[in-house]
C-alpha cells in the first residue's frame, strides 16, 4: 500500500486498493462506507491489524456485527445510544440490504429483554443474532 508506514498504519484512501489487494470484491458504495466508517472511528489512518480484524469477519454479515457491536458503544458505558444503533445499521446495510429501514425505536422495542428503557452491548449482539437468523 502507497500509505503503509512503520507505524502500521494505513490511509484510508487506500481502502480500495487494499480490499482488491487481500482479494475482497466489494461494490464503490461499499468501499465508500468503510471508508467513511473508517475515518469516523479511527482518523484517516487505520492501523493495519484493525483492518485484518475486521476483515476476518468481514463476507459474514452476522459475524461482522456481533464483532463490531463493542466498538459501536463509542463512550464506553455499556449501551447503544440512537446514534450509535444509527452507525451500525449505516455500516451493516452495505452487507445486507433488508436491515435498511430499521428505526432506533423498533430496536429498543425488540432488543430490551430486561425492560430499562436501554440497550446494552450484550443486549444489542442477541438482537443482532436473532435479526440475522
């Protein structure tokens, strides 16, 4: 990669080059996703093990989003905002089309098993997986 520094890290820009390069045939829309995802969570430079993280999981929509639901909980605190359900879904879409259309409101009312009004990280991966199923 033109971009690949010591630090391990690659721009973002080269995100298509890079998916041609590890043999990952994805559509210009879906490039342009990661890379928006990319340099909304990590700058403009993702550091080289990150992407082969999410590239081992990456031709699995399900395992790409019980994967990435950690990193989706952006303060830390333990629960997914509308926002952060709102990233989520963004990425997700470029996957699997049907979870397009999914508000925040129908995702609290499926995915709040214990009633608080919230949803937790583990709360958000049983929903993901029973979604997906």
């Amino acid at each position: 990669m033109p971009t690949y520094n010591d630090g391990g890290y690659i721009s973002t820009a080269d995100a298509g080059m890079f998916c041609e390069a590890v043999g990952f045939e994805r559509t210009s829309d879906q490039v342009n996703a990661y890379i928006q995802y990319w340099n909304k969570n990590f700058g403009t430079s993702v550091q080289l093990e990150e992407l082969i993280k999410m590239f081992r999981v990456i031709h699995n929509t399900l395992e790409t989003a019980i994967d990435r639901t950690e990193a989706y909980d952006k303060d830390g605190d333990g629960f997914i905002s509308a926002e952060e359900f709102t990233e989520l879904i963004q990425l997700s879409v470029t996957h699997d089309p049907k979870l397009q259309g999914i508000s925040y409101e129908e995702f609290v009312k499926e995915a709040d098993i214990n009633h608080d009004g919230k949803i937790s990280v583990d709360e958000c991966r049983a929903w993901i997986q029973k979604r997906f199923q």
